[in-house]
C-alpha cells in the first residue's frame, strides 16, 4: 500500500539517526479509525518484519482510535490487535468517549455533549479487557476534549473526572497503585496550565497539542514575511536597492527554518507544562 510508504521511510529515516543524539526515541502513529485498519494491519506486519530482525518493533507505540464505534466493538477490536502487539512489546493507545471539534475529516462538531464526557465504568471496562492482556496500554478518557482551539469559555474541560476513574478503577480492582490508569489527554491545544496539571495529576501520560503547534509553525513564516515583506516582492531589488537580490529571503531553508525555530519554542512550552523538563534518567 503506497499509504504506508511514508510512515515506513519515517520510521526508517529516525531509527538511523536516533543514535547519534543519546536520547530515546519514541516513534508512535496517531489516531488509526475503523476505516484505516488495513493501513493498521500494513503498520504492524512492519513491525513484525523489523521485529524479527532486531528483537524490537519498528514502531515503539501505534494508537487505535475505534471512538465512533460502540463500546463493545470498540474494545474488542483493541484487545484483538493488542494480542499481536504485546508479542513484539507494542505500547497501545485507545480512546473511549469522544473528542469534539473537526480533525483529519472526522467531525463531531455536532455530537451529543455527554458523548465528551468518558463515564467511569467504560474506562472500567477497558482496564478489564486490556489488563488481562498485557500492562502496556493508555486510555484516551474524554473530559470535554475537543481539537482545535476556541475562545475561552466554549469548551468546558472537567479534568478532574480522571481522577474519578483512578479512585473507580482502584477500588474496584483492589489495586495498591493510587493511579492505576495511564490515561491520555486529546485535544490540548488551548489548554489552561492550570487545566493541563490537573490532568497530569490525574494520570495523563501524553498530551496531544497538534493545533497549537501548526499554528506556532505558521506564526513562524508569518512573522518572517511580515518582518522582511520588501525582501519578497521579487528576485531582485529590495529597500536596500532596486539591482540587490533577495535570494537569501526567500530561500526555502531560511523560511522553512524560521517556522521550525517557533515549532520548537512551543513544544518547548507544552514540554514545561506537562512537567517533564529535566526528568530524562542519565542513565537511560
């Protein structure tokens, strides 16, 4: 399937330059829906390939999003695939409960609200039906998510219902961990900190902030052409004279680089307010 070739050559291209940074590496896909599951099936036969010759999966870590199905279908097919992966050590990522707005063509910009609001005994009924399979897996549990960014106050986020289905889980399993769950928050772009440190001290693990960063890459080109605008009129001639040449403006490498520089700052931040600055182990 030529869908995957890019995901395959991606995988490929930072496993061979991982190494030379002394940092691990996560390489994780994002949100595969029901539609997608034989680009799914693709990834993982990858993964098996690689697996086969290296003792370890091409891919650290894939994401089923099965949200729009029904609870029962949804489940099932996650602990169906998780079956396969726990063979090659394959972090799961599902969602229950769905996340609001508009992203990749899925919309549910018109969805029922209590749809947004993952209930306790759902996530219950996933910690059953993946926690007799293996440890390793993440639950996307929705609180009001919703991708994209509005303007404050349309989009109502009750983070602290994570830690409701903590104290559920743990109570109902007996188990000696205060969080159980690692659970996953969808749509963090706009996000307050105080609102995203909730949500970490509930359990979340991964924080998705897709929104905010493509606008940060595209604040970075704006500001560049805004700031050297008599610079990109034309190859030649510029505020400095009408014969002096522009190419070093609007050379792809100069602008291109100024969006990457503004993508970092922003990962940056999200990094700060996840809390994870400074807590890789040296030893790792």
């Amino acid at each position: 399937m030529l869908r995957l070739l890019a995901p395959w050559a991606a995988a490929h291209f930072i496993r061979s330059i991982a190494p030379h940074y002394g940092v691990p590496v996560i390489l994780h896909s994002d949100h595969c829906a029901k539609n997608l599951l034989p680009w799914f099936d693709g990834m993982l036969e990858a993964d098996e390939k690689y697996f086969a010759q290296n003792k370890e999966p091409l891919f650290s870590s894939h994401m089923l999003d099965l949200s729009e199905e029904t609870d029962p279908e949804n489940i099932g097919t996650c602990a169906k695939y998780f079956e396969r992966m726990k063979k090659m050590n394959i972090w799961l990522e599902m969602e229950i409960g769905i996340t609001g707005g508009e992203e990749d063509g899925v919309d549910n910009t018109n969805t029922d609200q209590s749809r947004l609001y993952t209930q306790p005994e759902q996530v219950m009924n996933v910690y059953n039906a993946l926690g007799a399979i293996d440890p390793k897996f993440s639950i996307a549990a929705a609180f009001g998510n919703v991708h994209g960014v509005y303007k404050p106050g349309n989009v109502k986020l009750s983070p602290e219902m994570l830690g409701k289905h903590q104290e559920y889980v743990k109570e109902k399993t007996g188990s000696k961990l205060d969080k159980p769950l690692f659970l996953v928050m969808h749509g963090g772009s706009g996000s307050t900190k105080e609102e995203i440190a909730c949500a970490v001290g509930n359990g979340v693990v991964k924080m998705n902030v897709d929104t905010d960063t493509q606008w940060s890459y595209w604040e970075g080109l704006k500001n560049f052409y805004e700031a050297k605008k008599g610079y990109l009129q034309g190859q030649i001639g510029n505020p400095e004279g009408e014969d002096k040449p522009n190419k070093k403006y609007y050379d792809p490498r100069v602008w291109i680089r100024e969006a990457e520089k503004t993508m970092v700052a922003r990962v940056k931040q999200a990094c700060t307010d996840l809390g994870n600055v400074g807590t890789l182990d040296k030893a790792v």
